[in-house]
C-alpha cells in the first residue's frame, strides 16, 4: 500500500459517532498506532491519506474544545480569529465532511477564502493543495455539500467538521463517502471494501 507521506488520523467513537481527535501525523507513527489497536475498526479514504480509528474516547484523555457556530456573524468572527489574530495556526486548516448521520465523507483543507467561499455560498468548499486553487464540492459533479454547520474542533490544533446534507456520492470514485474500505492489517492486501 502506498501511503502518503503525512497522514490524516481521524478517532470517532462507534457509538455516538462524535469525532474526538485529530492528528495530522507521519506515515511511520500512524502505523505503529494501528498496529498497537488492531482489535478495533479502521477506515481509509480513497487517497490512502486519511484514516479512521473507530475508538471510544479514553476517560483520561484531554476534552477537546468544540463549539458550533450559529451564524454568519459568528463564523465570519472566527475566520478572522483564527487567520489574523492566531499566529499558531498554519494557513491550512484540515476540515471534515460528515453527514447529519455521522457518516464522515471526507477530509480535506480550507484556507482563508475557502472559508469565505463557504461562508456566501453555503456549500463545501475547499483548497486544492495539488492544484493550488479553491473548489467547490459538487461545482462539476453536482454533488454538493449544503446546509452547513459549522463546528470547530480544538485540543492541540484546530479542525473544522462541516455537518452537510450530501447530494449525491462525496467521493471521486462515486462512492457515498471517501471511506468505503476496512482496514485490517497495513498492507493493502487487507482493504476490505464496506
């Protein structure tokens, strides 16, 4: 299996699906956590670059900070907390998709004017590292991202999850969602489509 260089490791709990961490991480680092919890269910995305762990939030780990915002006033205030006023943050913040259902579809980034774009047009809508420019989720396809809710995920860095209605297949390949393959050991012999 060919797996990106700097990974993606998304933990939900099975239960209540609530996304809990994330961690942006070396290959090498990711593969000894999911050698060291194989008993439970792994996800991977189509780019092999975005991982579920399906784990129960430990008691002891650290509570992170989540709010949702309310309104176009409230996320315009945070978009401009987070890139004028927060020197921490890098210019790139992971965001993901999940459906009102708790189904995560995707993972990918928002810049500044993603973040903007979203925020007039109300549809996902996200920066392209590869083909360094904005896009809009569904703008070829028509399988838009709409009614978005905002909700900002904190513990060591910021995540946004964008809570949408999908209209249509999330991912490329036509899949309902970007993660439609179970992980169980760390050769890509063990992807197990869902």
């Amino acid at each position: 299996m060919q797996i990106a260089n700097t990974t993606t490791l998304i933990k939900q709990d099975p239960e209540t699906f609530l996304i809990w961490n994330v961690q942006i991480l070396d290959k090498n680092i990711l593969e000894k956590i999911f050698k060291e919890s194989l008993s439970s269910t792994w996800e991977v995305d189509c780019d092999l670059d975005t991982f579920i762990h399906f784990e129960k939030q430990p008691f002891d780990h650290e509570i992170p900070f989540r709010h949702i915002l309310k309104n176009q006033e409230d996320i315009g205030n945070w978009i401009t907390s987070v890139f004028q006023n927060d020197t921490s943050i890098n210019t790139l913040i992971p965001t993901i998709a999940q459906d009102k259902s708790g189904r995560i579809l995707m993972q990918a980034w928002v810049n500044e004017n993603a973040l903007l774009s979203a925020l007039q047009s109300g549809n996902g809508t996200y920066f392209s590292r590869s083909r360094n420019k904005l896009w809009i989720k569904g703008e070829e396809s028509g399988h838009f991202q709409k009614n978005l809710i905002w909700e900002v995920l904190e513990t060591k860095s910021v995540t946004l999850i964008y809570h949408t209605d999908q209209i249509g297949a999330a991912c490329h390949t036509g899949e309902y969602s970007c993660f439609f393959r179970e992980m169980k050991a760390w050769e890509d012999s063990s992807l197990i489509k869902l």
